[in-house]
C-alpha cells in the first residue's frame, strides 16, 4: 500500500501540455542533430533501478520502448508510484539543469529501453545552443504557469470533478480513442488527485451512473466526452441530477 502525494509529480503528469514528450519538439534539424550526438542507447531489465532518490543526476533519459516506473519513498521505507511513463516521456531534466539531488527514484516497469544524454555535455549544449536552451526555458516556465491550475483542481474541485479531469487528460493525450486502460492501479491514481482509494472508486461510480463513463476499471469507456469536460469545469453535467451519491469533498 501507498501512502502521501506529491504535487510535483501531479503537475508533471495531469497537466497535458507539459508531457515530457514535448520537451525538445520542434527543433530544428540543426539543432536536432546536435542534441542527438549527446544520447547513448541504454536498456534496462524488468525491476532494474534506473536511478535512486536522493542521487545526483546522471543525466536525462527518453523512452524508445517499454515502461518506467517513477517512484518516491514514503513512510515506513514504503515506495509510492508516482508516475508510469510510456514511450516518447523522458525523466530527469529538472535535476539536471538545478543541479539538486533527484526527488524521485525510476524502475524499468518493464523491459526498457532508453536514449541516455549525460548531464554536462547537456548543459553545455544548452549554453551554447540557443535553441535548446529555449525548449529548456519554455518546459521548466510552463511547469510554473499550470500550477496554479493544478492547485486549483486539487483544492478547490470535487474529486469527481477531479477524476474527470484525469479522464479527459487521458483522452486528450491519446486524441480519438475512447477506450481507456490506465497501465496504474487505484490506489496510485487516487494519490495523484489526492484522495483516498475508496472515494476514487466512488467518483468513478458516480461518473458512470451519470452516464458520462462505462467504468470497467482498469478500462474505461467515455460515453460522454462533451458532458463529461462541462462536469470537469464545473461540476454539472447540463442535465437533471439522478440518484446518485453526493459529491465527494
């Protein structure tokens, strides 16, 4: 079992337009080609630690194929699952351009393969490569700008509403597909909307009895996309409530 939450790691994964996937989209080709001299091909085994928490950063690493675990130790020497990244994320890069020990731990979740591109010769392409050092700036300025809108959502919105919203994140990150499988359980879900399991189930029963979602959880179907981004925003689905259970706090 998990115990705490952590907001940095909300923001990197429930804020859509921050996916790491994006950080270094865009460039150039001269500026491709420079940074893609720096990435060294890594590949890690199912369970293998890619890094600890509490380390100096070695480096960032981006996704070609398989699963990443991110992690963080709670109490009791337990490890929470704060984040499962997918092919095209990458870890690492707030370390690297700070300089501070890393907040987090990652495991291969599965079998892993990653491009590695070591911290220094990083930076220094950064220093010298004006492009580069702008997708920096704008990934790291853009984590700032979304956090008012994550501290809203975590304290000024229902956890149904909040759910919702880690729905439609889902959706919009996968534009098309209605079907959705979360590679996470409950419980690390409801931790990164900071709430407990039980009421993390209860909003997902909720958002099917209202009919905006088919939950067959880990699947689930959205039934309603329109409905269910108008509940998302404030709470109302536009309809005559239904006997459901009360809104969650």
């Amino acid at each position: 079992m998990y115990t705490e939450s952590s907001l940095d790691h909300y923001l990197d994964y429930y804020s859509p337009g921050l996916r790491d996937r994006d950080l270094l989209s865009g460039l150039g080709p001269e500026a491709q080609k420079a940074f893609d001299t720096l990435k060294e091909p890594r590949s890690f085994r199912a369970g293998q630690q890619v890094y600890a928490q509490g380390e100096q950063a070695k480096g960032i690493y981006i996704l070609i194929s398989g699963k990443l675990s991110v992690q963080r130790k709670c109490a009791k020497g337990r490890f929470q699952i704060l984040q499962i990244l997918l092919p095209g994320d990458s870890v690492g890069v707030v370390p690297v351009f700070d300089e501070e020990p890393t907040s987090c731990s990652v495991v291969a979740h599965t079998d892993a393969t990653c491009w590695f591109v070591p911290a220094k010769p990083l930076r220094q392409l950064a220093s010298r490569h004006e492009e580069i050092a702008e997708a920096v700036h704008r990934h790291l300025c853009g984590k700032f700008r979304n956090l008012v809108a994550v501290l809203e959502g975590m304290s000024l919105h229902s956890v149904p509403e909040r759910v919702a919203k880690l729905l439609l994140d889902h959706h919009h990150r996968n534009p098309g597909r209605l079907l959705l499988e979360f590679p996470e359980g409950e419980e690390d879900l409801a931790h990164y909307i900071s709430c407990s399991r039980s009421t993390f189930s209860r909003a997902l029963r909720q958002l099917d009895d209202e009919g905006m979602i088919r939950n067959t959880f880990p699947v689930i179907h959205l039934v309603d996309v329109p409905r269910l981004e108008t509940f998302a925003s404030c709470g109302s689905t536009g309809r005559a409530p239904t006997s459901v259970a009360p809104t969650l706090r």
